[in-house]
C-alpha cells in the first residue's frame, strides 16, 4: 500500500470552474504537506506547503489538511488553461517526501 | 537563474553501459534527492544526502550510487544500465532536510535500448 494515495483523474473541468482535488494518506509520522504542480516534460513546481490542520490561501489556490481523517485537498478557484497540468500531493516526516500518483487537471475553455 | 540544475536532460544509452547525471543547487540547501518518476508519473524516493553525508537510502539496486562532492552537488551514476532504468529521473533540495519543502530540477529523461 503506498503511503499516499491519489487518483490518477484525468479531471475534466471548463473554464472558471472550480478545480477540486484530494489525497490521502496512512503515514500518522506526516507532518508537512506539499502540493506540486508538473507540466508534461517540466519537474514538479510547489504550489503550496502546509503544516497543520485547517485551510491555508494563497492567489485562487486553497490547500486544506485534516490530519484526524489523513485527508488533504487542494481547490483551485477560477480555473484557466493554463491549469492543466499533473498536480501532486505530497508528505513529509523528517525530510523523507512521499508522493501521490498525481492528478491530470484539463480545463477546458 | 535555475535553482536545482540537472544535466543531461535527455540521455539516451544501450543496455550495460554505465551513465552518470549530474545535478547542482543554488539555493544554499543542506540537503539534496533523488527521485524516480516512472511511465505512471509515480514519483519515488532513492536517496537524500544532507551535508554530503547519506541520510536515506531506499531500496535501489547497487547499481545506483550517488556522489555528493559538496552539499551543492548530488550526482548519480548507475551501472550496467537495464531497460527497466528508463525514467525520469529528478534532482531535489530543501532547506533543512527535516520539514521544509523541496525543490525540484527539470528531470533527465533515461531512456535504455
């Protein structure tokens, strides 16, 4: 069982529609949380970086970590085409980073 | 100004041969990795060395061996290259090593015939 999971998609959403993607996880060590963002043929980009449960904000991106269920979610507001690319989860114990499988996102316009 | 540099970013290579990737950092990290992402984009860790010393070793065949000449470089050479090495490989680093987040090159493409 990998430690996190996350489907694969793709997630076909149009323009301007709210992008919502999530992961969970089994490593209860986890206490940092990352999602990335990779084109196709590019390394992966951060988006965001959380370390506690609740909701953090940042421009249309909204990361959300719930460490009593293991579950972690990223909303992407307004989206663009521009957004379409393979977004990954991630968790970090003690500078170990365990990934998702990552997500295709397609917005459509 | 790239931050985490990895050359080659295609290596094309037969079965048997021993190839090497280099890869640099210059954000002043302690700690560099190493990751696989396989053809299902699954990204997996091998190695991280925090201050040229290794501090995670995964499970990878000895044919992979880094080299970490100072805490900005990371190398990887492989050995006796197989078809199931072709992947994309990618170079990382953080701050700390502990909690902070990486940072990630722009991969090499290893592609074994």
């Amino acid at each position: 069982q990998k430690e996190v999971e996350q489907d694969p998609g793709p997630l076909s959403v149009p323009e301007g529609a709210i992008v919502s993607l999530n992961c969970t996880y089994s490593n209860s060590a986890f206490q940092y949380f990352m999602w990335y963002r990779q084109y196709s043929r590019k390394g992966p980009e951060l988006l965001m970086y959380t370390y506690s449960s609740g909701n953090k904000e940042d421009g249309r991106f909204t990361a959300q970590v719930d460490k009593s269920s293991k579950y972690i979610s990223l909303f992407i507001r307004d989206s663009q085409p521009s957004d379409s690319a393979t977004y990954l989860c991630a968790g970090n114990s003690w500078g170990k980073f365990q990934f998702g499988a990552g997500t295709q996102v397609v917005v459509t316009p | 100004d790239t931050a985490v540099s990895q050359t080659p970013k295609y290596l094309v290579t037969q079965m048997g041969n021993d190839k090497s990737i280099k890869c640099e950092q210059n954000l002043g990290h302690d700690t560099m990795y190493w990751y696989k992402q396989d053809s299902k984009k699954f990204l997996k860790i091998m190695f991280s060395y925090n201050n040229k010393e290794l501090i995670i070793n995964e499970t990878v065949p000895n044919r992979f061996s880094p080299k970490s000449p100072d805490k900005a470089h990371l190398n990887l050479h492989i050995n006796s290259l197989e078809l199931g090495d072709s992947a994309v490989y990618f170079c990382a680093s953080s701050q700390a090593g502990t909690n902070d987040e990486a940072f990630f090159g722009q991969g090499t493409r290893l592609t074994v015939v």
